[in-house]
C-alpha cells in the first residue's frame, strides 16, 4: 500500500523530474501530473512510487536521511546486485538508474521498474 509522502521523507519532486530526464527516464519532462507516493513498508531504506504523466510507475529506494552506520543502508550495493541479476532467471525489477548525488533527493537513491520475467 502507498501513503502520502511522510514528512521526515519529503523531497523536491521537481529536481527528481529533472534528473530522470536529463538520465533518458521519460514521462518526467514536467512535475505536472508526476504524482510521488510512499510505500508503507521497506522503512529501512524509504521507498516511493512516481507515476508521470503518461501513466508510467517506477520505484526510487533511497538511504534514510541522518547519520548512517558504514554499510547500512547501502542502495548502492542493492542497486549492484539488483542489476547484476537482471540479467538472469531471477525476477527482479529491471533497474532504470543509481544516483550518488545528495543534492538531487537528499541521500543516494535508485530507481527501478517493472520486473523481468
């Protein structure tokens, strides 16, 4: 189930947007119609579901804000093998982008989409 985005959580969907589309995501050229949604689960690493505007879902994982323990939290590392599997019989979601640049959403994140079959 998806909520409202938590405040703790927040970010700037408009950069969001702009990373997307400056990475080759499409459907994310405006925030108009881009609608950002929280997963009630995975709170160890937030997870959201963004919509754009032509109806396509993706799922950014990022690190939780604050100080973090080394290697918790390591999207990064989630991001690796997640790739890394896409390419076998595995059903995994097909990995779009990993982003390591806190400034875009406040912590490293990656975006996924539908599952490989």
């Amino acid at each position: 189930p998806v909520t409202e985005v938590r405040s703790n959580h927040k970010f700037d969907q408009h950069k969001l947007c702009q990373y997307l589309t400056h990475h080759g995501v499409s459907g994310f050229d405006s925030p108009e119609g881009v609608a950002v949604k929280q997963f009630s689960h995975g709170q160890s690493n937030p997870s959201f579901m963004i919509s754009s505007a032509d109806g396509k879902q993706y799922t950014v994982r990022k690190q939780p804000p604050g100080k973090l323990l080394a290697g918790a939290h390591a999207v990064d590392r989630e991001y690796t093998v997640m790739t890394a599997l896409n390419s076998t019989n595995v059903p995994v979601p097909r990995t779009q982008l990993y982003c390591d640049d806190a400034s875009v959403l406040g912590s490293p994140f990656f975006v996924y989409g539908k599952y490989v079959t």
